[in-house]
C-alpha cells in the first residue's frame, strides 16, 4: 500500500505529514530546515522511497478571501519544480488556515511557544492531509 505526503512549505521549515498505508489517518511526521529546493527535493525523494509515497498533497496558500498572494506564487513554482523532477502526483490543496489551527491545537495540547515552534510546521501539514483525504470520501 501507498501512503499520501502532505507539505506545508515554509520560508524556513518545511512541515510533512503521512497518511497511514490505508489512507485513513494523517499524522504529523518531520520537520525539514528549508535549505533551498534542491536540498528539498533531494530530502523529499529520500521520503518519498523509504515511506512509499503515491501521491503529494502541497498546502496551497490563498489569501482569506481567496485572492493570490506573494506566497501563492511561490507555491506555485514550487508545484512545477516537483512536477518536472519527481515521478509523482503532485496536488495543491487548499491551506488557507492550517497554521492558525496547528496553532490552536498545540495550546490546546499544553504546549509552549517554543514547543510549539518546533512541530507546528508537521502539524499543519497534517492538518492539511486530513482536510484533503475527508473531500476523498
């Protein structure tokens, strides 16, 4: 069985979550420095191998009111350098509030701003997935 990927791409960290093999469950699984995209890539095929990756879910980014943004654009370049270097199905799923829920949860769970600093990226990510696999069923 494959798994689903979900990134939630920052300016310094990279979140990544996976889905189990049945693709019922999204979990939070690492956080990457973001050391550039050749850096990530090479990590991400390193992932994609030894989790048995299928499909990547890359948290798109729109304005509140769905307007394009700075960050919308990155995105979207970021979705054609993956689609032109890795084999894969590559699609961009709505991450307008991630963060914010990430966020939430976190305190929710007790923890600290420093602690929360270090795992909201993979806990977006996962966010991100589970929105994404609900809209499968």
């Amino acid at each position: 069985m494959n798994r689903l990927m979900a990134i939630d791409y920052g300016e310094k960290r990279i979140g990544i979550a996976l889905s189990d093999p049945l693709k019922i469950f999204a979990k939070p699984f690492k956080v990457l420095d973001n050391k550039g995209k050749k850096k990530f890539l090479a990590d991400l095929k390193v992932l994609i191998s030894e989790q048995c990756v299928s499909e990547i879910i890359l948290g798109y980014p729109i304005g509140e009111s769905g307007q394009v943004t700075k960050k919308t654009l990155e995105i979207i370049e970021l979705h054609k350098f993956l689609l032109n270097n890795l084999d894969l199905k590559i699609t961009l799923h709505d991450e307008r509030f991630s963060t914010v829920d990430a966020n939430n949860e976190l305190k929710r769970l007790g923890y600290n701003y420093m602690e929360a600093k270090k795992v909201i990226d993979m806990v977006a990510a996962s966010l991100i997935l589970k929105s994404f696999m609900e809209g499968l069923n």
